[in-house]
C-alpha cells in the first residue's frame, strides 16, 4: 500500500487560498506563491523569481508574508 505524500510548499499555499476570502489581497498573495513555488520549490528559489517580476508593491509584501508564513513548521492537529 502507498502512503500518501507530504504535501508541498505550493500544495500548503494552495490550503491558504483556498481558505483565504474570495477576492482579497491575502487569496491573490497565496496563488501567486503556490505558483511560484511550483516553479523554484523552495521560499528563497520563491523569492528570487518573485524579485524577477513586476508585480504591485502591495501584493508583493503580502506575497513574501505568506512565504514567511509558509516557512513555520506545519503545525500537527492543532486544537481550534
């Protein structure tokens, strides 16, 4: 039997969005950085490529919160 694999800095980005309010600034933050992580697989690899695009100054530090955010240890069966 296979056993389910960890999910991924971009799989995690992608939960954000995912929880995240249709339309807002922290939805459109979350995306981006799954996309990003898609492509390089780690924050700073993220980073870097963000740094690479022109994106709107209030998106790109909403991005690197989320990155920062990504980079905590996933907390196992929190208690909410």
């Amino acid at each position: 039997m296979k056993r389910a694999a960890a999910p991924t800095l971009a799989d995690r980005a992608r939960e954000l969005q995912a929880l995240a309010a249709v339309g807002s600034n922290r939805r459109r933050a979350a995306g981006v950085a799954a996309v990003l992580l898609d492509s390089s697989r780690t924050t700073a690899g993220a980073r870097r490529l963000l740094a690479r695009h022109r994106v709107p100054a209030e998106l790109k530090s909403a991005v690197l919160e989320v990155l920062a955010e990504l980079e905590q240890p996933a907390l196992e069966g929190g208690s909410e």
